[in-house]
C-alpha cells in the first residue's frame, strides 16, 4: 500500500511541476504563428515542385534508357 500512495505522491509533483514549467514558457504572438505557418507551407510547395521536376527528369530518362535495351 506503501507504494500507492508514493506513485500518487510522485503523480501529484509531476503535475505541479508541468503547471509551473507551463507558466514559464514564452508562447508565440498570432503574427509570428501566422508568419512561421507561411513560410511552412510555401516551402511545402516549393519542395513539391522541386521533387516533381526531378520526377519528371528522372522519368524521361528512364524512359529513353528502356526504349535504347528494349530495341
């Protein structure tokens, strides 16, 4: 029984101690949530784009490459 209440005791600090770790964390204003979220996704696109003309290169080269052997 010892130990139940020493796990509730542990519980309980470890909540305390998350509530005060909480209060000490600067959070970020609107505009640089707003700001930082643009960026992400206009460098979700820009990758996209990269990687379908790297696709679309390597695609046509293979192609050449098979239609060369199948001949």
């Amino acid at each position: 029984m010892a130990e139940a209440g020493n796990w509730i005791e542990r519980t309980k600090d470890y909540i305390n101690e998350l509530k005060l770790e909480m209060r000490r964390v600067t959070w970020p204003s609107r505009k640089q949530v707003e700001s930082t979220t643009t960026v992400v996704i206009i460098s979700v696109f820009a990758f996209a784009a990269y990687f379908a003309v790297v696709d679309a290169v390597l695609k046509a080269g293979t192609d050449r490459l098979f239609k060369v052997f199948a001949k």
